[in-house]
C-alpha cells in the first residue's frame, strides 16, 4: 500500500481531558493520507524524533520512506482491517490514554 505524500502526516495532540486517575489525549485534527494503491492497512504507528529538513523526525519534515527514529506506538484499527483502493482518503484520529 501507497500514500501520496512526501511527508508523514503529524500526531498533534489535542488538550487532556479526564482525571487524575485517567487522562486522555486525542489528535484534534484528522490525520488524512491520500492512497496511491490497492491493499489492506490494519492500524498506524507513531514515530518520534528531531524536526529536520534532511528526513529525520516528526510531523511535516517526516519523509514517508524514512526508517529511523523512535517508535513512540502502534496500534490495529478498533474497527479492524481497513481495504483500500487508488484514490482512497484514509482519515486517522488517535487517542491516547494513560
């Protein structure tokens, strides 16, 4: 499967909502990646690292073949696997909860 982009789009994190006992983060915005080709996308991982023009990072800076970096979290879609055809727009918010 391929997006069409030549960044990785950036997690920014929203306000914390919750308690003491249990906070939660959500992107207040959705993080959209517009698909290039058919197959099967079964959840999305965040990487972190320095902003940098050179390809290493996070957030717009971020080239989407770029192997280095800190994975920060992976997770499948709550709603399972999702298929895909060219043209697609997949939309992705996530929530954090600690």
């Amino acid at each position: 499967m391929t997006y069409d982009s030549q960044t990785r789009p950036a997690w920014v994190p929203g306000a914390a909502t919750g308690n003491t006992t249990q906070a939660t983060i959500t992107n207040p915005a959705t993080s959209v990646f517009d698909i290039t080709a058919s197959g099967t996308i079964a959840g999305l991982f965040i990487v972190g690292g320095s902003l940098s023009t050179t390809g290493s990072g996070t957030g717009v800076n971020m080239k989407s073949d770029h192997t280095a970096g800190t994975l920060w979290s992976a997770a499948t879609f709550t709603s399972g696997n999702v298929a895909v055809q060219n043209g697609d727009q997949l939309k992705v918010t996530y929530t954090v909860t600690a």
